[in-house]
C-alpha cells in the first residue's frame, strides 16, 4: 500500500510504514536494509556490472514469464525496458545499500526489484509506488528467489569483470616479453637462496615472469568458464518451487540472447549449484596465483634495482617520484611496492571468502555478499595494478649491462660452468679460491691450464644458449 503526497511518499510493509523521497526509485525494502547496514563504504553502485547483471537477470525473467504465458505481455514489456535502461547504467545512484548485508543478498535483490519496478511504472504511466499495477515482488520478481538471482548475477558480473582483468595481465605479460626480447643478450649471474648461481641473460628473467603471468592467465580462464552455469530457475533452494513450467529452459536462452555469450547453460543440479559456493573459492584462488605472481615479479624487481650504489643496480626503474621527505634524491621502487600490497589484499580477500565459503549451512550459503565484495575489489585493484605495473615501470626499466658482466666474470658461480669438463673437484678449488683470494675463476682456469680463453668463452656461451 503506498501513500503519494507531494514531496515524500510513504509505503508500508509487515513491520510498518516507512517514508520515502517522492523521486526515489527504490522502495521500502531498500530503506530497511539501507538503515540496518552501515557497515563499510562499499555501496552496490560502485560495481555497475553487478547492477547491469542483475536487470540483465530481471529483463530475462520478465520475457521468459511471458513467454510461458505467467506474465502480461505489458507488464512484461514495461519490466524489459526498464531493465535495458538500468543494464545500460541509468538509475545506478538509486542501488544504495552497502555490499555487506545479512540475508544472502535479499537486500540487493530487492533493491534491483523496486527500483525496476517503479520505472517500469513511469513507462506505464504510473506514478511510482503504484504496486497495484506494477509489483516489485509479483512481477518483476515472478519465479524467482535471491538464491537463485543473486548467485547468478555475481557470476555474470564475475565472467565480465575477469574478463578485464585478462586484458590487463595481457598488457603486463607483453611488456614482459618485449623486455625479454631486449634483454635477450645481456649478461648476468642468476641466484638461488640470495647467493651467486649460475650465469643467464636479463632476458631469461624477463621471459620467465612473462610465463608465470600466462600460467595465471590460464587459470583464470578456466574458471571464468565455469561461471557460465547457473542456477536461475532453482529459485529458494533448487527445486523450482514458484517457478512455472517452461521458465527456466525460456530464461536461460534469453539470457544467452541478451548477452552474446553461448556458454550460459543451467547448473545440471539446481539444488547442489544454491548451496555450493566453490566457484567463488576457485575463483578467488586463481586471482590469488596470479596476484602472488605479480608480486613475486615487483619483488624481484625491488631486489635487482636495489642501491642504486650498495646494492644489485643491475636494473634501473623508472623514477616515479621523490622517495624521502627527508633524504634529498633518494627514489623508491614505489610501483612494485603498490603492486606488493595490492597482492596481500587479494590474499586477506582469499581467506575470508574461504571462510565464508565453508561457513554456509545445508541448502543456502547466506554469506555470499562479503565473497561478492571481496572478489569485486580483487578484480579490479588487480586490473589496475597489472596495468599499472606494466606502463609505469615494466615499459620503463633499463638495464646496466656492463656492471652485470662484470659480476658474471668476476664471479665464483662460473666454477659450475666450468665443472663438467674440469671436474667437480677441481671447479670447487676455483671456486673457494676466488672467494678467497678475490680473483676471477676465468682468469684461474686459465693460469692453471684447466682451460683455454677460448673454452672458457664456449662454456659460457654454451649455458647461456647464445
């Protein structure tokens, strides 16, 4: 029921009556949960494809329900075209609750209801809160439960949202490689443990880290895939209970025809597909793999740039900004380290999603809203960050290639090199000699007679492949 004076409006529900601004697209249910839950500042409009998906989900139902023959060919139509207009970005600012809720997304869902409803209405030419005509439940609700909108809407949301990230790992891992095919020739001691290894080039290093980006790629694809299967049409708990014959096979194929993408299908268990969040722990652990290889990238790259005296020096990275409001001329590695904490982010997101994950009880897991946020942010910082890194330092590096080769010769490492035709023995009395005494190994392979000048450089080039 629904009482419309001139500048406020007031609609009533089981517990009471609530007043509402008269230009407010959202209803009574909105306010209520908007006033329970003030718990962070992370509010449903600030990921517009959560919103685009869920009227996506409702322009679906709407054509599916008429479809079958359940809904009102006009009311249908009004609910569709509200639902493009709030796909399309109109109305976000009126999706207002915080992304935290108690209730497994029933807030959110109901946001999504009345605020399509009411603009449905307008088409109609109904004021807004005329529910008589239009209801936010009855009809744009029709077959459907938050169970089974909301997961599907955060899967949809998902598969586009990685989708962006993939484009940003995809500028990050060529950077990576054009890096490597510019360094190809360059030089140096590779380390295990922080301790001289064996020799290889700068392009190697760069090479290497643009396969561990491509290996988070594919993970990542894997999964985006599996976010296609729906449970739409399971509504409260996977039966079907609501739902008339026919809606969900009709709701999926528009989905499919809305969106472009064929791959939507309906979960082959509606029942196990509501009360199982894994997809979400499978998703949040791919970003968490290429998060923590992004970070092990920006910690190499803090390590070899370190000094730029009393320290490896073997890579330059672009200056940034000044480091010290202190220190005059000291830069820091400020685009690694921002790209460090936006991994222990994604990780900190990991575990709480893992422990809302295991946390749901028989048919419903209720804490889906805080997996939502969680993987919401890790998409996005991490596009940003992959982006970030890529054009703001990845594209900028230079490499000191003289004082790497001067490492490389003077370098007890080169006694493995050495090793297979001198003998193990023999390469561990170079190599103790040379940190001993300082001398290069090459200069006493050489003196020894162990080796000529000429074998000492085809058993470098030989390690190196050039």
């Amino acid at each position: 029921m629904t009482e419309v004076q001139l500048d406020h409006r007031t609609e009533t529900d089981l517990i009471g009556t609530v007043e509402l601004p008269t230009d407010a697209y959202y209803g009574v249910n909105t306010v209520r949960a908007a006033e329970n839950f003030q718990l962070s500042s992370t509010r449903l409009n600030q990921f517009p494809e959560l919103i685009a998906a869920l009227a996506i989900i409702k322009q679906a139902a709407a054509a599916a329900n008429r479809d079958v023959g359940a809904l009102d060919a006009t009311i249908a139509d009004a609910i569709i075209s509200a639902s493009q207009e709030v796909a399309s970005g109109q109305l976000h600012e009126q999706f207002i609750l915080d992304m935290i809720q108690g209730g497994a997304g029933t807030s959110t869902n109901m946001n999504a209801n009345e605020v399509i409803a009411n603009r449905a209405l307008e088409h109609l030419g109904h004021s807004k809160g005329d529910y008589d005509v239009l209801h936010p439940l009855n009809h744009v609700n029709m077959g459907q439960s938050t169970n089974d909108v909301y997961p599907s809407a955060l899967k949809l949301a998902l598969h586009q949202m990685t989708g962006d990230l993939l484009n940003s790992l995809a500028v990050l891992k060529a950077s990576l490689q054009a890096k490597a095919k510019e360094f190809n020739s360059a030089v140096k001691m590779g380390r295990t443990q922080m301790q001289i290894a064996v020799p290889m080039t700068l392009g190697q290093e760069f090479g290497a880290w643009a396969v561990m980006i491509e290996r988070a790629e594919t993970g990542l694809q894997r999964v985006r895939f599996d976010l296609l299967e729906l449970n739409l049409g399971g509504t409260a708990i996977g039966t079907g209970i609501n739902a008339n014959e026919g809606y969900r096979e009709r709701a999926i194929e528009h989905l499919r025809e809305i969106t472009g993408l064929n791959g939507i299908a309906s979960a082959s268990d509606l029942i196990a597909s509501t009360a199982d969040t894994q997809i979400f722990v499978d998703l949040s652990g791919a970003l968490k793999r290429a998060a923590t290889t992004m970070s092990k990238i920006a910690n190499d790259l803090r390590v070899l740039s370190s000094g730029p005296s009393g320290g490896f020096a073997e890579v330059n990275l672009p200056a940034r900004q000044a480091g010290s409001s202190i220190m005059p001329g000291k830069v820091n590695p400020v685009i690694p380290e921002a790209v460090n904490q936006v991994a222990f982010q994604v990780a900190g997101h990991d575990t709480a999603i893992t422990m809302a994950s295991e946390a749901g009880q028989l048919e419903l897991n209720p804490f889906e809203p805080i997996m939502a946020r969680g993987l919401f942010d890790s998409i996005m910082t991490l596009s940003n960050a992959a982006t970030m890194f890529a054009e703001k330092c990845i594209d900028g590096i230079t490499a000191n290639t003289a004082l790497m080769r001067d490492v490389v010769e003077g370098s007890a490492g080169l006694a493995t090199v050495f090793s297979p035709v001198v003998g193990y023995k023999a390469a561990t009395a170079l190599a103790v000699e040379a940190n001993t005494t300082g001398a290069k190994v090459t200069d006493l392979a050489v003196d020894k007679g162990l080796l000529s000048k000429m074998q000492v450089q085809q058993l470098i080039n030989d390690a190196l492949e050039i």
